[in-house]
C-alpha cells in the first residue's frame, strides 16, 4: 500500500479504539511518522457526530497517552484527521454513508481495522464489498480473536478471504509488534554466539510467561466465554513460541519467516486425554490481595452463568517434536490476577557435564532471560568468581546486559504503534498468516477437547500469587522450578 491511506476503525468507539488504536495514531502522528495516514475514520452504532467524537478522543486521549505525549500542537492537527461515521456493522443501508465519506476523501488506499465482534468480520467485509469501497488499494485487519476454536477461525477466514486475498489481510497479534519480541530475532540470528547453541545440545528448558495482575476488567462477558488458553495462548504465547524455536528463515521476508513459525506450530505435540492431565494445569483466582490490595475471585466478579467451566491461568508442558528441539520441554504460563505484571522468555541451558564447583550453592544454570515487559531487557545469567581473599574459588551470579537501557530510552513505543505503521505501510512480518492462526487453533482445540474428554477439573488460587500449586508441581515432577 504505498499510496494515501484512510483509516477505518470499526468498534471506532470501542476500548480498544480508546486506549491503545487512537493514542498509538496520535503518536505516530506526533512523530511523523504517519506520512501515507490521510483520515482516521472511526464508526460505531452510536449517534454521536464527528465535532463530538473529536471532544471525547480529546479527553480519552489524555487519559491513555503515555506520560509527557501530549502536545496541544500535535493534537490540533491530530484532530482535523478524526472523523467519525454512523455505522451499525449489521445493516446494510449505513455502509452508503460510509461510502460517501470515503468518497469526499483524496485517499486512494483504504484500511479497514475491524476491532467488533469477530463474528461480523465476515459481514462487514462483504457489506464493504457491496457498498463498492473495496479496491486493489484497500486491506483489512483483523483483531484477535479469531474465532473461538478451529472450526469457527476457518469460517472467518473464508468469509474475509472472499473479500481481501491473503496479501492484504493482516491479522494482528499485538505481542508481535513488542520491541523485545524483534529483538529476539536481531539476537538469535545476528550473534554466531547464540545460534549454534540455541538447541537441544545446549538447551535444558524453555520457558514463556505471560503473568497479569489485572482481573478481567470490565470484559467478564467475553472473557467468560474464553478463558486463559483461547485468549492469550492460542495467540500471544504460541506466537512467541514460534519465534523462539524457529528454524533460521533464508531472509527477513514476512514469507520466510511466516513459513518458519508455521513449521513450528506444525510441529507441537497435539494433546490427548491420554497426556492432557501429566502436561497441562487449569486455574481460576479466589479472592486475594494483588499489590496489597483486597480482591474478588473471578467468580464474584465476573457473575457471568457459564464462567464456571472458565480458566483464568494455565501451565502446559508443550513439546515440539522436531531435531532441534527433541527433549526440550516448553513450559508455558499464563493467568491474571498474578502476583506481579511481567512476561518473560527464559532460555535455561544445561548444566555441566561435571562441575568444579559442586559444593557452590551458585552451581551454574546459564540463563538467558528475555523480558518483554514491564521492561523490554535481555540478560544472560553467568557466574564468575566472588571477588576477594576468602580461601577457595567461590561463585557468584553477574547478569550481562545486552540491551542498552539508556540507548533505547527515547525509543520505545507500544507495539500498536508499530504493527499499525506496519499495515499503513503494508508489510505483514508481524501478522499472522492464516495457516499460522489456524495451526494454533488446531493445537489448542486438542487441549480443550482433551480436558473435556477427562473433565480436567480448574484448580483455584488465590489472587496474588503465582498460580496454583499444581503449576509448581507441573515443572518439579521433572526435577525444575520456574524462574522467578
Ligand atoms: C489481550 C487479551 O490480547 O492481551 C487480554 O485479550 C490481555 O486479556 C492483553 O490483558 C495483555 O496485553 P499486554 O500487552 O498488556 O500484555
């Protein structure tokens, strides 16, 4: 797409508009860096007008914009781009008024962000079709979640792909566009230091956690219905998976590296009520105190009928047969109302074959730990010697740095800043191609068939900790702990 671009935001007043689409624009606004971004239009069903949408986007973004963004300059030519259109996604006379608007514009390339209901991906994509505002310049995104489960992604799928085809379709996962999640990629493939031993020769374990300390705030209705696993495995933490144990792509191409993490997906051990009780945990908070703060447990919270049958943590011992990764356990963890807000990926390797210095509480397990937030840090954790006169060579722990903090301070953005620059300027590398998304439905439906087949029963925890014992259990029955 590297003509003028208007941006067309359904759900344009919804949450995800509110606290991450409209302040990432404005950013990239302030930055200039949205040169090709002609209109920002935002539609829902509501009645308002573009004047007083432009007062509430005002307000909200001084709300959600990171500390020190704000710029009443910036904002007043921010402002001329908002528009606002009536559009209620279901009914097929109110896509004329959005066709007229798009009309009046001198934007050729068209970008449609659908942030609604997944279920009328499919219909909005064919009423834009019909209204005739689909050309050879115009894409779509797609908001995760796709679907609910293999089956219904597959419906939404075709449905889009009547409409956009593959190369204009870019299906979001926000934990793609995170600056450490590149850097991972410029580390591994970038320093001859790590890629021969970024395998099963070197490597012990891996582990990704997604830890929140949030509830569900406010979105108990969609979140009764999905759970730990659908939202955030089946997509954020599958993808960083993908990314650490793919293969070396031949290029930097998004076809390269897509075809790469595909294999990856491709390869993972489908679950089976014959393995599901040994390789997963399923949790859901109890009342607690996050931060030293009383909390309710899920249930109270959410007061959602079906929410019983609904996880909000879960720990998988995921495997993923292949010749560099055979042995390798992938522990991964998710859940809300954690102790703390943090996810991390962490590389442990193997110990030595025989230790000099066995009798060292440091005995040596190199690390390499890749946190993707609250900070963005790489670290790899080494020993060397306590420094001193004491008699014998005694050990201590020294973290090596490999992101320069003070380098990267004015550099960092929110990873919808980048994937929306992304899809302006139409690169896919951090999209999910559709065999991707699919794969990983195909992989989390085995999970969820398997635990309805063994009625795997959710263990509770209480809120404010780090998940339920048995998660604890799940790493120690083979002689591990999760890193901490
Ligand atoms: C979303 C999930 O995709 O990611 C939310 O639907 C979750 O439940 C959020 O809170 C986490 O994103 P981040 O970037 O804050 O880790």
């Amino acid at each position: 797409m590297s003509q003028m671009v208007d941006l067309v935001i359904f759900g344009g007043t919804g949450d995800l508009s509110t606290r991450k689409l409209l302040p990432a624009l404005f950013q990239l606004h302030r930055h200039k860096l949205a040169d090709r971004l002609h209109r920002i239009i935002a539609t829902g069903r509501g009645a308002t007008d573009t004047a007083a949408f432009r007062q509430v986007a005002h307000d909200n973004l001084l709300r959600f914009l990171p500390a020190n963004s704000w710029d009443e300059e910036v904002w007043s030519t921010f402002c001329d781009r908002l528009h606002y259109c009536r559009v209620d996604a279901s009914q097929d006379q109110d896509y004329q008024g959005l066709a007229d608007l798009l009309d009046e514009g001198e934007a050729p390339g068209r970008l449609y962000y659908l942030a609604t209901l997944p279920s009328l991906y499919g219909k909005i994509c064919h009423q834009l079709h019909n209204a005739g505002i689909v050309n050879d310049h115009s894409a779509v995104v797609l908001e995760k979640p796709l679907g609910h489960d293999l089956q219904s992604c597959r419906q939404i799928n075709e449905q889009v792909a009547e409409v956009f085809n593959e190369e204009s379709t870019f299906r979001i996962d926000h934990y793609l566009g995170k600056e450490t999640v590149q850097n991972l990629i410029a580390v591994r493939f970038g320093n001859p230091l790590f890629s021969p031993q970024w395998r099963n020769t070197f490597v012990d374990n891996v582990q990704i956690t997604v830890a929140e300390d949030i509830g569900v705030e406010g979105r108990g209705g969609y979140y009764a219905k999905t759970g730990a696993l659908r939202d955030m495995v089946q997509n954020h933490v599958l993808q960083v998976l993908s990314i650490v144990a793919m293969e070396p792509p031949s290029s930097l191409r998004p076809a390269d590296i897509r075809d790469e993490k595909m294999k990856v997906l491709r390869a993972l051990q489908p679950m089976t009520s014959g393995n599901v009780r040994d390789n997963t945990v399923r949790g859901r908070y109890g009342a607690g105190a996050v931060a030293g703060e009383a909390v309710k447990g899920f249930l109270e919270e959410a007061g959602y009928q079906d929410a019983d049958s609904t996880e909000t943590f879960v720990a998988l011992k995921a495997t993923i047969n292949n010749w560099r990764w055979a042995g390798v356990p992938f522990y991964l963890r998710t859940g809300k109302r954690l102790s703390r807000r943090y996810s991390e990926i962490v590389i442990e390797y193997k110990k030595l074959p025989f230790s000099l210095f066995a009798n060292d509480p440091n005995e040596l397990i190199n690390k390499l730990v890749i946190r993707l937030q609250p900070e963005e840090t790489i670290s790899l954790h080494t020993l060397n010697k306590r420094p001193g006169l004491t008699r014998g060579l005694r050990l201590q722990p020294v973290e090596l740095h490999l992101t320069d903090e003070s380098q990267n301070k004015g550099d960092s953005y929110d990873a919808y800043e980048r994937l929306l620059l992304d899809a302006i300027n139409g690169d896919q590398t951090l999209f999910m191609r559709r065999d991707e998304v699919e794969i990983a439905w195909r992989w989390t439906d085995s999970i969820i068939d398997a635990w309805e087949e063994n009625s795997t029963p959710i263990k509770q925890y209480n809120a404010g900790t780090m998940g339920p014992n048995a998660a604890t259990a799940l790493v120690a029955v083979d002689g591990r702990n999760w890193y901490e």
